[in-house]
C-alpha cells in the first residue's frame, strides 16, 4: 500500500464509515434468499450470482453469507451448519504458545501491509495446488480494506513478514477470512493478536465461518446457523472503532502474555513505531 492510500484510510473517519455501512447495508442490488429457506438441509451453498462490489459484500457479510468460488466459476454464496465462531474473550492460548511467545523478538501490527498477507494468503498450500483467493478476490477485499472495513494483522520478525490473517470488520463482529505463515507458529500469534485486539476495541466475536479441527485447536467453537443469524443483527448494527486509527504502532509479540491494551499512537517500552514504506 503507498503512504497516499494509507493517508486516505486513516483519514476515513468512523461517521464516514457508519454513513457508508447504511448506505451500502440498504442498496445493494440483489436480494439474497434466507439461508434457512435456500438451504433447509444445512449443506451451505445459499446463492450463485451477484458480484463483489463493496454493497455486495457488505449486505452479504451482514445476513450471514460469505463468498467461496475458484477462479473462472460463478460467485458461490455460503452460509454454513453449524457455523465456526470465538469469543475474543474466551481465546486462551497454549501453554507452548505463551512459552514462545516471552521469549519471542517479534512483533505484531494491525493494517501496515494488507496487500502483502492477502497475497501471501492466496498462495498454493502443501495440502492443495489452487486456492480460492485469486485475483478478483483479492481486488474486492482490497478495495473494502481502502474504505475502512476489511482489516490485516501482521507477524514482524524484524521487517520481515513472517505470519498474519486478514478478515473482514462490520460493527461488532469480525469475519475472518485467512491466514498465513511462514514460521512456525506465526499464524497462531496473529491469531492471539486479533483476539487481544478484539477483548479492547469492543469486537463481540470472531466469526471463523466453517470449522475445522486448526480454528478449534485454538479455541472455537460451533454454533447453530439459525442462532448465528438471530444475533448477528445485534452485531453489525453496532457502532465501532476504526482500526485504521492503530496502523502507526507495532507491538511486541512478548507482551500479549500479559494482555496489554493496545493504545493509539502512543510509544512504550512495549511497543515500537515501524518502519514505513512509500
């Protein structure tokens, strides 16, 4: 990202965003079918079509859907049963992970390099040669991370980027979209960052989408569809900080053991100012 485009993010402030939200919340320009109607067998797949707009994602993200397709296939909604979900409050790291974690030299961010962990979520793993995080997807999420709502934590070992996940933020709730490492255990720091992140800025819950035995290894759960939808609601109407405000600071993976607040824009000596890029 250049310093022109995260001038222009900081600089979006939280009534522009609320305004935006309404707007976008109100006019999209497709009407998704009820995932309970479309899908009363609970297999996931609610709706094929639509487009990637940011009105798009936002309605759809704000009635339980999320886009999952592979390149050059139609635009597959999802909304799954049950769905994977954790209460920021609730995470408890592991044991070795706290041990790795005191005697760590990283540091964890929020929003200094989006483009960097959505690209490097997008490629190919050991266990599967495609992914669906190609280009169209990338460009849309991008696009939603310049206006404010999709969101990027990163894993620094010295300025290298070596871990992180990017999601999606509406009011309360944060849609976790993927992560990435390229150390051990990189991917799970980030993961404790977002939910130490979460317990201070008044995120509710983090929605982890489909469950799968790495998400609950670090403490989700599930939780019915037809419940997910009746709360959800509550969540993204929900006004919210604007992470883009915490992008200067980076903070020292050592200090998550002891859960300290992130704070605006002011250096301690458990955090240090990164180095920006043009």
């Amino acid at each position: 990202m250049t310093s022109d485009n995260q001038s222009q993010s900081n600089a979006f402030s939280q009534s522009q965003q609320e305004s935006y939200a309404a707007s976008a919340l109100f006019d999209c320009n497709y009407l998704f079918p009820k995932p309970d109607v479309a899908d009363p067998e609970g297999l996931g797949l609610i709706a094929i079509g639509a487009d990637l707009a940011p009105q798009t994602l936002l309605s759809a993200y704000s009635q339980g859907l999320f886009p999952w397709f592979n390149e050059d296939e139609p635009i597959a909604w999802w909304s799954p049963e049950p769905r994977c979900v954790l209460d920021p409050s609730s995470f408890s790291p592991s044991k070795s992970l706290k041990r790795l974690a005191k005697s760590s030299s990283w540091h964890w961010s929020v929003n200094q390099a989006f483009e960097e962990v959505i690209h490097a979520c997008s490629l190919p793993r050991s266990y599967a040669d495609d992914t669906w995080i190609h280009d169209e997807m990338i460009q849309a999420y991008t696009e939603l991370h310049e206006l404010g709502y999709a969101h990027s934590f990163e894993v620094w070992d010295e300025d290298n980027l070596i871990g992180g996940l990017y999601g999606l933020k509406i009011g309360q709730i944060y849609f976790g979209e993927s992560m990435f490492h390229r150390q051990s255990n990189a991917s799970k720091v980030a993961f404790w960052a977002l939910n130490n992140f979460c317990q201070h800025t008044g995120v509710e819950l983090i929605d982890c989408q489909l469950p799968n035995p790495h998400l609950q290894s670090l403490g989700a759960g599930i939780m019915p569809r037809q419940l997910f939808l009746a709360e959800l609601s509550g969540w993204v109407s929900q006004p919210s900080l604007d992470w883009h405000l915490f992008s200067d600071t980076r903070y020292l993976v050592n200090q998550l053991a002891h859960t300290i607040e992130p704070t605006l824009n002011a250096p301690s000596p458990s955090i240090t100012q990164p180095n920006r890029k043009d």
